[in-house]
C-alpha cells in the first residue's frame, strides 16, 4: 500500500487555513467588543442605551443653571420617567428652592432629552429638547 504524503499535506495546510481563520474572526470579534466597552463605559457592551438614572442626573445638570437660588434640592426618589424613542428620554419630577427670605418653593419640571452617545453621565453627551417649569 502506497502513502501520498503530497495529498497529506494538502489536508493539512486546508485544516491550518480553516484554523486560521476562525482564529481571526474571534480575533475581530473580541476588538470589536473591546472598542464597544471601551466606548461605552458600561459594564454591558450590548447596552448602549443609559438607564433612567443617568437621565435624571443629566437632567439635573440641565436644570440647575436655570434655577436663581443657589440652595437648590431635587427630589431623587420620586421623578418619572418615559421614553419617546430609543434615545429621547422624558423626566417629570420637581425641586424645592430656598428664595432670599428662607422660604422654599416647589418647582415642578419637565425635561426632555436626547442622547447623543458615549459616557451616559456625561451632560455633553445630551441634548435638551425641551424643558417646562412651573
């Protein structure tokens, strides 16, 4: 019985081939994923989208500058919120502000948002759409 040792070796630089390609596609796929944590700032690489949280205190870094008193305190525990679409957020909620004679006031507020991208924290990655105060 006679041994081809050519064809053997076509075999197997066709199965190193193969391997080396499988080994590349990990490769991308792993940068890819990598480059997406990196971007993001999440813990979740498939979660692009910031939680209600992250919109309330952007919102508050929105809202802050248009208040006249300087001792200003929002209600964190008790806002709404909804999404208009994948990316345009709506806060409801109000803050209590001291005026120049002690006495507080009780503004409430709607905010809407549009994320822009990136770190979720971050008020430069939004944009105010709108914002009502009474």
């Amino acid at each position: 019985m006679e041994h081809n040792y050519l064809e053997d070796k076509k075999v197997k630089k066709k199965s190193a081939v193969k391997a080396i390609w499988l080994l590349a596609f990990f490769g991308i796929a792993f940068v890819v994923l990598l480059t997406k944590f990196a971007v993001s700032g999440s813990m979740n690489p498939f979660n692009g989208l910031p939680d209600s949280d992250a919109a309330y205190t952007v919102a508050k870094e929105y809202i802050a500058p248009t208040v006249l008193s300087s001792n200003v305190e929002f209600s964190d525990s008790e806002y709404k919120f909804a999404k208009k679409s994948d990316s345009v957020y709506v806060i409801k909620s109000f803050y209590t502000a001291k005026d120049g004679t002690g006495e507080r006031a009780k503004t409430n507020f709607t905010i809407t948002l549009k994320y822009n991208g990136g770190h979720a924290e971050s008020g430069k990655n939004w944009t105010m759409l709108n914002l009502d105060q009474d």
